[in-house]
C-alpha cells in the first residue's frame, strides 16, 4: 500500500503531466479529490492559459508557485518579470514542457534579456524534443549582440533547426560582416530561391556573371514605382553581385514578407 506521500508525489506528476498535454478537464477532476498547493497551483496555471485576461493568483507556498507568477506576467506583458521567473525555474527546475520554453523565450527576445535567453536555451540544445524550440532564439541572441563570428558557428551546426527566412538574412548579414562574401552570396541565392520558388540550375560563377552584368538597370528599376515579383528579384540579384549587399537583403526582406 502506498504512503500518503507518495500518493500526492503520484498526483503531482499526473497533475503535471495533464497541464502539459493541455487535458485540463481531468486536471480539474483530480483537484476535486487532491487538493495540494502544487495541484492548486497547476489548476491555476491551466486557468491562466484558458482566461489570460483573469487574475490568477498562486497558493505562494507549492512547489509551481513561482511558474504560476512566471507565466501570469507573460500574458500580462511584463516580459521582462516572465523572463525572469520563467528563466530562473527553467535553470532550476527539472519540470518543463515545450509551452513554458517557448513563453521564455518568447519573454527574453521581448525584454532584449540575451544573456539569460542564452544561458538558459542551452540546456535544452542538446535535447531533441527541445532543440527547434531554443535553436533560432539562442541564434538571434548571438547575432542581436553582435557576436556574429559566434553566431555563424552556431548557425552552421545547428541550420537544420534554424528555418526562419529571417534569421537566413541574418545569417548572411553576418558573413558579409566577416568578410565572408562569396558564402553570404550563397546563402542568399539559396534564399531566393526559397521565397520565389525558382532554381537556378546555373552555377554560382555563371548567375554571378549574369547579374554583375546588370548593372546598368539599378537605376531602372529602383525608379519604377511598383515592382513585379520578377523585377524585384532581379533588382536584388543585381544589387547582391555587385556589392550592395545590405539594399540587397533590403529586398529580400520584402520579398519574403510577400511570400509569408
């Protein structure tokens, strides 16, 4: 026969593990036979997610008080207090799920908290379930910083996980900040190619001597009022082989607005 302790160790965990699967219905009936400070408070927390506009308050004594607070000032907008609580009980805490990580981290990039998202996001890089959550925040924390060597080396082994058009031009911004031209060249060809869903079956040393030669209609293009899609990446491969990069990834920015 069990203790009672481990009876309410039991209940905690299904308690835990129906506020991750959102089942909050069977939460609510184990609270009406278990009434811990740690199911109140996980009850709690699945109140917030279902009414973020109430107020939720914590039992302040169970063991998720401070994720009750954490996640009640992320719904509020006080992304630098979530970052805080969320941060701290990720750091500290082995209880996480993929919606607490993501509200962290969401609540760090907000509050421009890089040094704590970075720290924090680690500790999951490593862990599959967890990896495409962290990857592209830990990234653009790097690049936001202006640690761009660092970031090239992460975005290199972890671009699997990084798929946001965004951060690619990032990526790239980064290169040509290190010089590393012909390679940020690359990438935003492969770019281009991802947001207007043409291929270049051309090699590299061919579509850059088809666009340097192009030049000549910079002046062109950039007076039209409106651009078609096909003018538009024209103007950015012409502005890309001829060393303007940043006009460059000025248009693929528009372009991939145009594409989401």
């Amino acid at each position: 026969m069990k203790s009672l302790a481990q009876v309410t160790i039991d209940s905690t965990i299904n308690a835990w593990e129906y506020y991750c699967e959102e089942n909050y219905d069977k939460l609510e009936l184990l609270a009406e036979t278990e009434n811990s400070p740690e199911i109140q408070d996980l009850c709690a927390m699945a109140e917030i997610e279902k009414f973020p506009e109430r107020d939720v308050i914590s039992s302040g004594t169970g063991l998720f008080s401070p994720l009750v607070d954490g996640i009640s000032a992320y719904y509020k907008m006080d992304f630098i207090s979530a970052a805080s609580a969320l941060g701290n009980w990720l750091q500290n805490k082995e209880y996480y799920s993929p919606g607490i990580i993501n509200k962290f981290c969401d609540s760090a990039l907000r509050s421009k908290n890089y040094s704590l998202l970075g720290k924090v996001s680690k500790k999951f890089l490593e862990m599959r379930n967890y990896r495409n959550i962290v990857a592209e925040p830990i990234f653009r924390s790097l690049f936001q910083t202006g640690k761009y060597k660092e970031s090239l080396i992460f975005f290199e082994r972890y671009n699997d996980s990084i798929n946001s058009e965004e951060l690619i031009q990032k990526a790239a911004f980064a290169m040509i900040q290190l010089d590393r031209f012909k390679e940020a060249e690359q990438l935003l060809i492969s770019l281009f190619e991802k947001v207007t869903g043409t291929t270049y079956h051309l090699d590299y040393e061919s579509v850059k001597e088809k666009y340097a030669k192009k030049i000549s209609l910079i002046q062109k293009l950039e007076s039209k009022k409106e651009l078609t899609r096909e003018e538009s990446m024209d103007l950015g491969m012409i502005y890309l082989f001829n060393g303007k990069y940043k006009e460059a990834m000025k248009v693929f920015d528009e372009l991939s607005k145009e594409h989401n």
